[in-house]
C-alpha cells in the first residue's frame, strides 16, 4: 500500500511540474537537399543544413520544410508523432508545444503529454502517423482545416483539391458542406475541393466559394501500398528514441 501511495504520490508531481517546451524533432532520414527555414517570432530568419539523427529544439517561432523534386524526409517529433514529407511539398509548423513530465538530470525516457500541433500542408504530400491521444493535432490546408486523431493519414494537396486518406482513426474536417465538421472514418479518403459556380442560381448559391467534401473507400490495391509504405515508415521510427538528460531532450539512435 505504501508503495501505491508514493507511486501515485511522484506521478501527481509529475503532471504538476510539466514544463510546456517547443517540440522537438528528429530527421530520420532524408533524401537530397531538404530546405528547412525557422521564422522567429522576433523577425529574426534562419535556415538549417539539416542532419540525420541529430535533434533539433526551437520555441517562439514557425518552421518551414520544403523538399524540392527528388527530396523527401521522415521526421519523428515529441508524443510519439512521425511524419514523412514527400518530393515537391511545403510544410509549416506553426504550433508545435508539448509537456515534458520528467525534466530531470538524471538520463530517463521522455515522457510528454498535453502536445498541441498546428501543422500547413500548402502543396504535397504528407503521411502522418499519431500514436498518442494526449493534446491535439490540427492539419490545415488552402482549403480545408483537419483535426486528426490517433491513427494513421496521408494528405495531398494539389490546386484546389484536398484529399484525406485515413488508413487508421478518423479524421474531422472543420466548416465542409454548410460549414458542419465531416468525419472520415478509417479505410476510406475524402476529396475536399471548393465549389464555384458561375450562374448564381438556386440552391448552387448556398456553397458558392466553400469546401465540399464526398468520401469513398481506399480500394484494396492502394491499401495494401499505404499498409507497407506505413509500416516502413514506422520501422523508421522504431530506430530511435528521446531520453531526457540534464533537463534537455535528445534523440537516441538504437540501430
């Protein structure tokens, strides 16, 4: 019993003392000339010659990735999140916070929890995978905002289209079709695009300008892809790890 005391006991402390730190990240792998520019809150710009397996760390400010033809790069981030960012896409990182539980000196697993995610997709492809239910992960795009929970997506942007594959989980678009949210359920992907229409008559003025949504099912042949290009993606992941040492989290590589 005393032991179940001091345990909840130390566990209590923990969340209490969370420190809301700038998320980390960590490049799994990358393929070419990957640009990676930081936007500091201060007006201040600077721009990374990113490494493979190094951590990186900033707070106050918004990162741009963006992989020109032939480039790509995995990227594992804090609260157990990967993503993988295809050739010839833009990625923004507005928000990327999460609670560290154990800020101690002592070297320790990281511990997170509370991860608040604002991410841009502005042309593209991105794979994301989220294993955590703690906090929230918004995705926005030109035409559609994305609330994604645990499981497994890929988002295209390209023109004036958006399309949501959810593999895993479920997937919320916010304002689509008479500005209601719109669930995307897992096995199938929706194409969101914005309706325009010229003659302005009857009932085809009520989406004039807003996102319209219609959902099908992944086909098989194309599920089988995502399932091993996921797992690939999540083989990746499981290479490394983040160990807090010294109040500071740093990605460990196991193989």
């Amino acid at each position: 019993m005393r032991n179940i005391i001091l345990s909840w006991a130390l566990s209590l402390a923990s969340s209490i003392y969370a420190a809301e730190i700038g998320s980390p990240f960590y490049p799994l792998s990358l393929l070419n000339n990957v640009e990676n520019v930081v936007f500091y809150d201060d007006g201040k710009i600077h721009t990374n010659k990113l490494v493979i397996s190094k951590t990186y760390q900033y707070e106050k400010c918004q990162l741009d990735f963006n992989t020109p033809t032939n480039s790509n790069i995995k990227l594992a981030l804090a609260d157990d999140v990967t993503i993988y960012l295809d050739e010839n896409s833009q990625l923004k990182l507005h928000t990327f916070s999460v609670n560290l539980q154990n800020e101690g000196e002592l070297p320790s697993l990281s511990k997170f929890s509370n991860k608040s995610y604002v991410f841009s997709l502005m042309g593209g492809a991105v794979d994301i995978i989220n294993q955590s239910t703690n906090g929230s992960f918004i995705l926005q795009t030109p035409r559609v905002t994305v609330s994604l929970k645990q499981g497994k997506y890929r988002i295209l942007v390209k023109d004036k289209n958006t399309i949501i594959v959810v593999l895993e989980g479920t997937a919320i678009a916010n304002k689509v079709i008479e500005s209601k949210e719109y669930i995307i359920e897992h096995g199938n992907f929706a194409h969101v695009s914005t309706y325009y229409s010229l003659s302005l008559k009857g009932m085809e003025t009520l989406n004039n300008g807003k996102p319209t949504a219609t959902t099908k099912p992944i086909s098989p042949t194309d599920l089988e892809k995502m399932k091993v290009s996921f797992q690939e993606l999540m083989d990746s992941r499981n290479t490394m790890l983040f160990s807090t040492i010294n109040k500071e989290v740093v990605g460990i590589k196991l193989r």
